[in-house]
C-alpha cells in the first residue's frame, strides 16, 4: 500500500478548498495553510493504520503477536528452549541400580539428570539417558566429558563420563518460527509426502534442519535426517525424532531417522591485504561469512573451491587470496548408505613473507 507523503495530502486539500473558493488564502503563514496541515496530518494517520492493518493479514508481514495467534490456529506453535540430551556412562557393582532423577555435574558446576533408572550390567558397566537441568546451548557438550555423580548409591562409583551431550537449544528465533508457518502454507499437509516428514522432524524440539530420503532404501522406505544446531544429534534426540514422525507417519512402509556423517573442510592459504588492514581485523570477519555458506550446505551438496575464494576476497580489505586447502571441490554422497555433509574445518590464513 502506497502512502501518499503529507505535503502532498495537504496540497490535495488546499486545491480542493481553492475549486470551491478561488479567493482562498492558502499562504504557508495563513489559517487555511494550518487548518489543511492539521486535517493533513490526521488523515495520515489514517492511511498507516491502514496499512498496518492490512499487514496483520500475511504472516510474513504480521506483528509478533499477530503471527503467533494466526500460526496457532494452524497448529503450529512457537518452540521453547530445549535441553541438552546425551548418555552417561556409569561403573559400579553389577545388579547395583542407578535411580530416576540422579543428578550428575561437571567441572564447571553445569549439572544433568537421568531421565530413566539403570542397573549396572554384569559387566560392571551401564549407559542411560540423561538431560541438562537448565535449557538451552548451554547444555551441549563435547563427546566424553568427565562427570561427577552427586549422590552416588552405595556400589556406583561416582565418577562417570558423559559419552555425548547434544540438542539443547534457544527459544525459537521470530524469522525460524515464520519460516516453520510459511511451510505450513506452502505445502499443507499431504498425509506422508517427504515434506510431512520434514515438518513433523522440525516440530520437536531441539531440532533446527531436517531432510528427507523417499526410497533412499528401496521402495516403501523413507528416511529422514536431523541436525540440532548444525551439528548431528544425539542418540536420545535421534530416538525422539523417530518417535515423533512414527506417531504421525501412515502405518505401512519403512522409516529410520539417520545420523549425518559430516566432515570437515580445513580452509588454508596466504591472504593480500589492502594497505593498514590488519590480519585480525579480517579473520573474523572470513570466519563468519564461510560459516555462514558452509551452514547453508545440504547433504550432498559441493563444496566449491572457487567459492570459497570468492567469499574470502568479498570480505572489505582483502585483494587477493592464494588458496592452498581445499586443493579442489569438495564432493559429498547421499545414497543407500551414505548421508555425508560439509562442514567449515580449521581456518589458517596467514600473510605473505615480508
């Protein structure tokens, strides 16, 4: 909608007052002029209420509470911050039971808990479910973090190790929630096409990309991939994605839901920089931007060397590149027993010899 600026709402109304009365005075300094400035100004209003109205009618240009009321009455709700999920791994006497709800901490005073009882096997050994007490990012580990039980039953020896901890989550950004609704317009439910499977992957929490494999197995199968902040989930996450699309899915056919098997493309070689820019100056800005197109990457996708180059080049201060890794395209297979995708690897760019 097109809003026509003051000046010309006023000019407007003082034509119409001179058609109806050529003596009129319309100075910029007269009554009329300010009468017209008023009437113009409310009018105005008029026109971008209006249009704010029309707005709150799409989702992609609604308020923020007008977008979630318009989503909910399609089912489709704003996700909260979710935590971390992982396993943890526990020694002790065998038969010796772990109980629902131990609480187990790390160095840094981040504590989880165990979602399910455990008996130690024969073994000496047993591995359970666990979650981050606090929600969020913050919860996410690496693989085989050392832990401490708080509360040790007698025969479980309180040290453990967290053999992976991954899927905790922020709340769910305003631009990620309208992209989740836009899908629901563009592509209505269809009773189990791939995009349903993508949907109802993207519906639990913790997940934030999802792809879908019709036939990936043959005939009857589809199979569906998850990545929780652009990084493969954990086993329990990965349990409750498929729990999710089997609640949903038709009953016949075949579905898994798959670990990404991602590798990482180290980026290497001498920058040329424009006079008094500096090496630290660019690097995060290089950081950033090859992140962002290596996120942007599906599995199967290629990553291309002279892409890279130009990424680098593009950043403000940079004139030249001379790219050693990768040393050419980047390939990655989507088949019957491959899922692979790229990720950004170690970035080591330096300047040339003096």
């Amino acid at each position: 909608m097109l809003i026509p600026p003051l000046d010309a709402i006023r000019a407007r109304i003082l034509n119409s007052w001179r058609n109806l009365d050529p003596e009129i005075v319309v100075d910029t300094d007269s009554d009329n002029y300010i009468r017209a400035t008023g009437i113009a100004s409310a009018i105005l209003g008029l026109y971008q209420y209006a249009k704010w109205g029309i707005n709150q009618w799409f989702p992609d240009t609604a308020d923020w509470d007008n977008l979630v009321r318009y989503a909910s009455a399609r089912g489709v709700t704003q996700k909260l911050a979710a935590s971390a999920l992982g396993t943890l791994a526990v020694t002790g006497t065998p038969t010796t039971s772990l109980p629902s709800g131990s609480v187990v901490q790390i160095g840094d005073q981040r504590q989880y808990q165990t979602l399910v009882p455990v008996a130690i096997g024969n073994d000496s050994k047993a591995t359970v479910t666990v979650a981050a007490l606090v929600p969020g990012t913050s919860g996410n580990l690496a693989d085989n973090t050392p832990a401490t039980l708080q509360s040790a039953p007698i025969g479980i020896d309180a040290n453990a190790m967290i053999l992976e901890m991954r899927g905790g989550t922020e709340d769910e950004t305003q631009a990620a929630f309208l992209e989740r609704m836009l899908e629901v317009l563009r592509n209505p439910e269809a009773g189990g096409n791939g995009y349903d499977y993508v949907r109802w992957a993207k519906q639990v929490d913790g997940v934030d990309r999802a792809f879908c494999y019709p036939k990936r197995r043959g005939a009857g199968t589809v199979d569906v991939a998850v990545l929780s902040n652009g990084l493969p989930p954990s086993e329990a996450l990965r349990a409750k994605v498929q729990a999710a699309i089997d609640a949903k899915r038709p009953p016949y056919g075949d579905s898994m839901t798959l670990i990404i098997q991602q590798g990482a493309v180290a980026v290497s070689g001498v920058l040329h920089l424009a006079d008094k820019v500096l090496l630290e100056t660019v690097l995060p800005k290089i950081q950033a931007a090859l992140q962002e197109y290596f996120g942007s990457l599906d599995p199967g996708e290629t990553v291309y060397r002279q892409r890279i180059i130009t990424i680098i080049c593009s950043v403000n201060g940079v004139k030249d590149l001379e790219l050693v890794l990768p040393a050419g395209n980047v390939t990655t297979r989507v088949d019957d027993s491959h899922i692979e995708q790229s990720t950004l690897g170690a970035i080591n760019l330096t300047l040339p010899p003096p």
